[in-house]
C-alpha cells in the first residue's frame, strides 16, 4: 500500500520558472531546433521501447548486456517488466578491476560463454550488448564474436551496441535497430516477397499498404510480426525492405548492401497528397495495383469533419515520441479546423521542413515545446485543468498537461479499435496511410468521450512489447 | 565465471544512491552521463518521480567533450539551470565514461560554486558501486557541509569541497575494532548483546565518549531513501513510534525533512542508521558533534524496545550540553573526515565470501541493517534459530557486515540458497532455486527490483514482516 505522506513528501517545492527557452511559436520557432539545449529532464512517458526491448522483437533471440552496473540497472530491470522478459536476457557486469587491468575482452568472452552454457535452452541467436566503456577504451570486439562464434558455432551471435555517449553516426536507436538485421543472411530470392522493417509494432493489416502488395501477390514479411526463428531467418529471402521512418533507415541500407534488398523509403505521413505519391510511387515500382485515393481521402476528410462536430475546439496537443512526423499531423489537425494547441518536440526531422514552414505560415501562434529542456520539470501541468478539456496525442503531451483524455499513440503504433485501457499486454498495431488517419479519428473520438488511467498508462515500460 | 548473472538483476548504482538521497532537499542533483542513467533511475528507482518536482537531471555527455576533457559545457549548463533556479544546494556526479577519463569532480564543483555562489558537492562516482555507497556519501556530504553546530549556529562552512576523496585509510582500521564483540570502552563501536549473552544480531549503538545526560530525547532518522524502505508507509512508520514515545524527531535524513531541518541535526542527541547509507554520516556527526549513534530498524514488538532502549540509553549516555556546543573542533572534524574513508573508492566488487558449509534454517538477502534487524526480529518474535544473513554487496560498511556473509557471486549466492531451507530475499532471488518455489518467502528491495514488485513491498517497520511469507514459514518449521 502506498503511503501518500511518503510518496508525495510535502518539504518539496518546485522552483518557479517561466516558459522562456523551453516554449516558443511556431511563427518564431527555429528549424530544425528551436530550442537551447541544457541539462536534460526524463519526463516520467515510459511507452517508448529502448534498446533492452527491440531485440524480443527477434524470437529465440537472447539478450546478453556487458556494461557497468549502472546500465545494467536499467536495461535489466527494463526487460523484467516485459511479459516473458527476463527469460530471455542475462548480463555480464564490468567492474572497475577489469577496466584497471584491461581484460575486457576476456570477460567478455568467459561471461557470455558462462551464461550460454547455463540456460536452459540453447539460444538460436544471442544479441550481446557492449556500453561506451569499452569502446572508448577500445576493447577489441572482432576478437570478442571472433572467440565467441568459434565456440557456439551453431548461435548466431548480433553485436549490439548501448553507447549513447558515442553516437558519431547514428543514434541509439538507429543504431540498435540497424543491428537487429545482423544475423539475417542471405537466402535465394524469393518472387514477390516483400520486408516492413524495423519497425517496433506490426503493420495494421488493415492499412491499404498491406492490401496493395497482398492484392498483387506479394508476400509481405513485417520484422515486428515474427513468429519464430525461421521467420527472422526467411527476411533473406525478400526483393526489398521498406522502411517508414529515419531511424529504420540504417537497417534498411545495411540490408541492401549486404544482401542486395533494396531499401525503399515509404514515409509516416499525415498529408493526403504525400500519401498519395507514396503510393504512386510504390505501385509504379513494385507494380501493384493502386488503391482509390480520391475515395480514401474523401472517407478520411468526413470522418475528420464529423469528429471536429463532436469535439469542436477542444484543445489538442500532440508529441513527437506519438508520430515521428508530428509537425505533418499537427498540420493535418489544422488543416482540417481542429483548435492544435502545443506540438511537444525537442527538435524536429529534416524531412519535416515543409510542414514546419506551413505550419510557421498557418498557424504561428500555435506553440512549441520541448521535452527535455530542464524547466519542463518545474513548470505545473494543470494546462488540461484550466482549459476545461483538453485531448493530448502521445504520452508525453497528455503528462505535461495533465489530461486524462489522450490517445495512447506511440511511434504511430495504437493498440487495436479504441483501446485506451491498462491493458498490459495490448496489440498495438502502425497507424498508417489513409487508413491511419481513419484509426486516428476514432481514438480521437474515444479520447474525447473516454477519460483514461494516464500515470498508469504511460509509466508502464515499452508499450506493447513481449518477450 | 564470477561477474556472469545468468538470472539476477544488479542493486542500484552509486549514482542513483545520491539522487535518492538528496530528492527531497531542494537541490539541483546532475548526473554526468549521455542519457540512460536518468531514465533507470527514474523509471525503475525513484518512485516520487511522477508528482515531486526535484530537479534531478542529466548533463548530455557526448563523445568530444568525453575525449577533450572538456567540462565547461557542463559547467555552463549547470550555472544557466542554477541562476533560474535557485537550489539550496548543487550535486554533480560521473557515470562510467567521467570516471575512465578521470574527471576531477572536486574541482569541478569547486569551479560551479565559484561561478553559481552556490553550494556544489562533487562525487566521485563511477556507475560502478551500489547505491549504498552513493547515498552514503551523499548524507556523508550534507553533513559535512550543511548541518550547523548548534555552538555557533552562523559559522559556515568554506571549503566547497564535499568530495570523499580526502579520506584516508586509517579510519577503517578503527571501523574494524567492532569484530571485537563487546564493549570497548573507547570511543568506537560497541556490539549491543541480550539476554544469554549472546548477540542478537548486529543492532548497534555506539555512545563514543558521551556522559550521563537528561531526558527529552531528540533525534534524527539517518538512512531513509525508497531504494530501501520503498514508499509503502515504513518510514512514517518510525516517525510514529518515536511520537508514541516521547522522542522529538529533528529530522528524517532524507523522507519527509525539509532542507532546514536537516541543516538543524547537531540539535539532536542521538542518530538513528536505519540502513547502511545513514553510516557513514552517523560516523561524521559523531565525531564531529558528539552524538551518539544507534544502528538498526524496530521491526516487531521487541525491536520497538529494543529501539528505543538504546536510543535512551545512548542519549543518557550523551555528552553533557556544554562539551557539544564546543565539539566542534578542528579536531573532531578531522576525526571525523579520518574515521570515515569513502566507500566509493573500494575495488573488490566481485567476493563469493568465506561460506559455511552447515545448513541454515533461513538464509535472509539484503541490506545489511535491515538485515541485521530481520534477524533480531524473527530469533526474538518468531523463535527461529540457525538464520544465516547473505550481504549481497561489496562495499558495504565493513563495520556492519562483520556478523554476514558478504557474497556477490551469483554462482556462490546460488549455492547458498540451496543450502538454505528458507529463503527470505526479493523476489528475483527466486530465480536461483527453479522448481523450488515453496521454499522461498518473497521480500522485495525496491534498490534490487526497482518498481516491479513494489505493491508486495511491505511495511515491515513496526509490527513486523507481513504474516503472510511468515505465516508460511511458522508452519512449516
């Protein structure tokens, strides 16, 4: 039971701060930052996946993480909370005795050894994980898998990286993507088969994407939607990868150069002609049949008209860990006559420029705000409270206004129909497409109408994920 | 392979130790690190982090400033944040990668304080050690810094410079003379015994140098965070049983004590360590003021008196006003930097200890004093004999593991279990006995598990352990 004398202590008081370098308008906004950058605040969203969640999206997959226990910590206890988590994950702790007498390697190689000859089942594959510390110490870690791969010749072993202080060429989260395509070799070309990666939550099967190839006869493999080891193995098989977002962008490429799969690029989009000519330009490539677009827009176009009916000028605010493309959404919103309040962002994707420089025109007064500049701590989050109603998209937003009406949108993944629930174990599935923005309206409506459990929604770790 | 968890989680980190520790104090706490460790300790350690606005936050460490040295972006991001801000205090400590390059994080403090005139504690941490460690350096450094001598309420301190690097080795040889087992009769630790004259467990009370005193006894409560007491009411619990017998609570170091209140402590005549991390700012208080310490947590009828009865007894014991108001010296604060070496700078992490090959009849895992008090509790409460205590971390006060197995081998851990035909110990414990589900008694430690477990967690503070794992464990013994 918890105590709320303890949970909630009285002696501490916020500073009081104002909104300065942590809020702007759109109209003053700079692209693609437009905020200072300081100390960082962690704000209590959890639903995003991290590195200790991407790899259960391989089956059999096992998870070895060799870092200091600070990182061990976190990555461990992250998993643990997974349905099936800790099965699959064990770590090797790196002490300030192996950094003094430089045997990394060798505890390394005698850890994950160690632990491989423990569990219970052999492993198909095990994804090891190094931390900055050895890197920047420069641990030898071809000799590592070399030793490894010679001893366990029947596990396919992925070097995986947690090195968020060396990020030179990609992010974490680009970079930990772009290794789960490691252990995927190259099979005989199968006709018409198609890879969605990477993705952390399946396609709707719904979305007219998914009917374009299915109708033409492609088979259509999805990384998030893997049954067994055999699937992960049978994605060298495939003609082409599409990915939808940036960071899926380095997987996709190192398929193409290692495995030939060209790498094609459909993007999250919110805007109906974008749509359109992904399309477009999909069914020219692949020769697929293309769906009605006119029609589709026109459903989406009456579904948003009769959503605006029913919420009016509800405020809306909306987050960039909800959709990759949140300045394309918060356009759409406006577009469409929605009251968009705020787009939480801490910076914004290249490819967003032209919505940036719509919504700068457009709407100026509309507002940015970061999510991790330092005062986002401090400042009260009883926004929701003063305006009556309000409906945030994504966790973030519905956390720092404090709203109980919110759509449960992360990484364009929601789960199924209008499931706001606590649910923990949901089937969260990629909004996407048309079809998307169709889903979007009615979580919307369900938002609107429906409050939600919000801390007990968004602190839960990794939404959707399994292990 | 001894540093291999095939099925264990690892405690809390030294870093997350000072954020706890420090949360409730009004100030501006930040972890040098690229990103993960605010959101692990965030997520899974500090369960006020949703509603309790501290401002605990990371600096962004990137690879160029890691390779140049470079610190002045961290400095100019702290000063901007303090200047808007103004905290009481400012905390800075290192993740992995600051301590690989060896980051000065004393001079680094030193040069925030120049700029911020705000008082800035440099911690010379490595995301390597526990949380024990970390917290205890961190109370370790409030009282260093912020608690006032009582004799002369105005002075402040003026060195800037709460880094533990300064201690030297001496003071653990004299934390060693509690393996002696009894009264000394000098001003170090004296093992509490009752009844039959055997030891009870390790509840101590150090009296130092005190003399007879008089009543209305106030104390402070050193050692609180929720990696050891989670958030469920034990702390509050304390509170009241101090109420209930006319003890006044100066202050709760650091749950439910504002920032004022802590900085009062030298008022108090006895400090109550109520885990390891109150240690070594017990040791610090008394050296320097001379108030004495008991160790332990009431748990049960009997722990309640026995609790109380030494915080009395220490108090009666205590030194008379007028030598306190002039302990202070120079003297006494040097002993007290002397008798307290830094935990964080121990090396040997890995330790599968000196193991009995006898059967235990409960084998008990966790924090040394809760530990210690678990022990006392169920020998006193419970009759239960033959209980052996596993202290599953390395840099624990020396002082306080002198009664435990001090094991961190999962392997080693695993062989104890099975010796064990009851197990007390968190929940992920039970991952080392498969299959044997029956004989594990389920007590989690939110600087082990975080979260996941937290609505098991009971309030063991008082009345005791829940009947529930008890009552299975009475049956069948």
């Amino acid at each position: 039971m918890i105590c709320e004398e303890e949970i909630r202590p009285r002696p501490v008081k916020a500073a009081a701060v104002d909104r300065s370098g942590c809020e702007t308008t759109m109209g003053e906004a700079q692209f693609s930052t437009p905020f200072h950058e300081g100390l960082k605040y962690g704000a209590p969203a959890r639903g995003s996946w991290t590195i200790a969640h991407s790899p259960m999206l391989i089956p059999e997959c096992h998870e070895i993480y060799v870092c200091c226990p600070c990182c061990l910590h976190g990555v461990v206890l992250s998993a643990e909370e997974i349905p099936g988590g800790f099965d699959r994950f064990s770590m090797v702790t790196v002490s300030n005795e192996n950094l003094i007498k430089g045997d990394l390697e060798q505890m390394m190689i005698d850890g994950v050894a160690d632990i491989i000859r423990k569990l219970p089942k052999r492993p198909r594959c095990v994804e090891c994980f190094t931390s900055c510390i050895q890197h920047f110490l420069h641990m030898d870690i071809k000799l590592v898998y070399r030793r490894l791969r010679e001893e366990f010749p029947d596990i396919d072993f992925i070097d995986g990286y947690m090195i968020p202080t060396l990020q030179r060429k990609f992010s974490p989260d680009a970079l930990g993507r772009r290794q789960l395509t490691r252990a995927i070799l190259k099979l005989p070309p199968v006709p018409r088969s198609i890879g969605l990666g990477i993705n952390y939550y399946p396609l709707d099967r719904r979305s007219e994407l998914v009917e374009m190839f299915e109708a033409s006869g492609w088979t259509v493999r999805d990384f998030a939607a893997l049954k067994t080891y055999e699937d992960y193995r049978q994605l060298g098989s495939v003609e082409a990868n599409l990915y939808f977002l940036p960071n899926g962008k380095p997987a996709a490429q190192e398929l193409e150069k290692r495995l030939g799969q060209e790498a094609v690029y459909a993007p999250y989009s919110w805007n109906f002609e974008e749509i359109r000519e992904n399309y477009v330009r999909l069914a020219q490539k692949f020769r697929l049949i293309l769906p009605d677009c006119d029609a589709l827009r026109e459903e989406c176009e009456n579904a948003l008209l009769l959503l605006k009916e029913e919420i009016g000028q509800t405020p809306i605010v909306l987050d960039a860990a909800a959709t990759p493309r949140v300045l394309s959404l918060a356009r759409l919103l406006v577009g469409q006559g929605f009251s968009v309040r705020a787009v939480y962002a801490d910076a914004f994707l290249p490819e967003e420029e032209a919505d940036f420089n719509w919504l700068k025109l457009h709407a100026p007064t509309l507002k940015a705000r970061a999510i991790e500049h330092y005062k986002m701590r401090l400042l009260p989050r009883t926004e929701a409270k003063e305006a009556g109603k309000l409906i945030a998209i994504g966790q973030k937003a519905a956390y720092f206004t404090g709203t109980s009406h919110f759509v449960n949108l992360i990484e364009n993944g929601a789960e199924e129909g209008a499931g706001q629930g606590r649910d923990r174990s949901p089937h969260p599935t990629i909004l996407y497409g048309y079809r998307g923005i169709l889903r979007l309206a009615d979580l919307m409506r369900a938002a609107y109408r429906q409050e939600s459990d919000v801390p007990a929604i968004i602190q839960q770790k990794a939404w959707g994920c399994r292990g | 392979m001894k540093q291999s968890q095939s099925v264990l989680s690892c405690y809390a980190a030294d870093l997350f130790g000072i954020a706890s520790a420090l949360y409730e104090l009004g100030g501006l706490v930040v972890m040098h690190d690229a990103s993960g460790c605010n959101s692990t300790y965030s997520t899974h350690d500090e369960p006020r982090w949703y509603d309790t606005p501290s401002m605990v936050y990371i600096s962004g460490l990137n690879e160029i400033d890691t390779v140049q040295g470079n610190d002045s972006r961290l400095i100019d991001h702290i000063a901007e944040a303090a200047e808007e801000t103004h905290p009481n205090f400012i905390a800075v400590g290192g993740s992995p990668l600051p301590n690989a390059i060896g980051t000065d994080f004393r001079a680094l403090a030193r040069l925030v304080e120049r700029r911020t005139g705000i008082p800035t504690l440099g911690f010379r941490t490595d995301g390597i050690h526990s949380y024990l460690a970390g917290a205890g350096e961190a109370f370790l450094a409030i009282a260093r810094r912020f608690v006032k001598d009582p004799a002369a309420r105005s002075e402040v301190s003026d060195t800037g410079d709460s880094s533990v690097q300064s201690f030297n080795e001496k003071g653990m040889d004299d934390a060693a003379l509690l393996d002696d087992g009894g009264m000394t009769g000098r001003s170090t630790m004296t093992i509490w015994g009752e009844g039959k004259g055997r030891l009870m467990s390790a509840d101590f009370v150090d009296t130092g140098t005190c003399k007879e005193g008089k009543r209305h006894i106030k104390v402070n409560l050193i050692g609180a965070t929720p990696l050891d007491f989670s958030v469920v009411g034990n702390v509050v619990e304390m509170k009241k049983i101090l109420r209930e017998h006319a003890l006044e609570l100066v202050s709760c170091w650091a749950m439910g004590s504002s920032f004022e209140e802590i900085e009062a402590s030298a008022r108090a005549d006895v400090n109550c360590v109520i885990s390891s991390t109150g240690f070594p700012a017990a040791k610090y208080l008394k050296e320097a003021y001379r108030i004495p310490y008991v160790i332990g947590i009431p748990i049960g009828a009997s722990g309640i008196r026995r609790w109380i009865r030494q915080i009395e007894m220490a108090a009666g014991e205590r030194v008379e006003e007028k030598n306190r108001e002039s302990a202070r010296t120079k003297a006494g604060k040097s002993a007290g930097e002397k008798s307290n070496p830094s935990l964080l700078t121990g090396l040997d992490a890995w330790k599968a200890g000196e193991l009995s090959p006898d059967q235990a009849e409960l084998l008990i895992i966790g924090e040394p004093v809760c530990l210690a008090s678990m022990k006392a509790y169920l020998e006193a409460e419970h009759g239960l004999s033959k209980i052996r205590l596993l202290c599953p971390f390395p840099d624990a006060p020396k002082e306080l593991t002198a009664q435990m197995n001090l094991v961190t081998v999962e392997d080693a851990i695993r062989e104890e279990c099975k010796k064990a035909r009851y197990v007390l110990a968190d929940p992920i414990y039970a991952r080392l006995m498969p299959g044997e589900p029956e004989k594990f008694l389920p007590l989690p430690h939110e600087a082990f598990s975080g979260r996941f477990y937290r609505d098991q967690i009971p309030r063991f503070v008082g009345g005791g352990l829940s009947p529930t794992p008890l009552e299975r464990l009475l049956q069948t013994l």
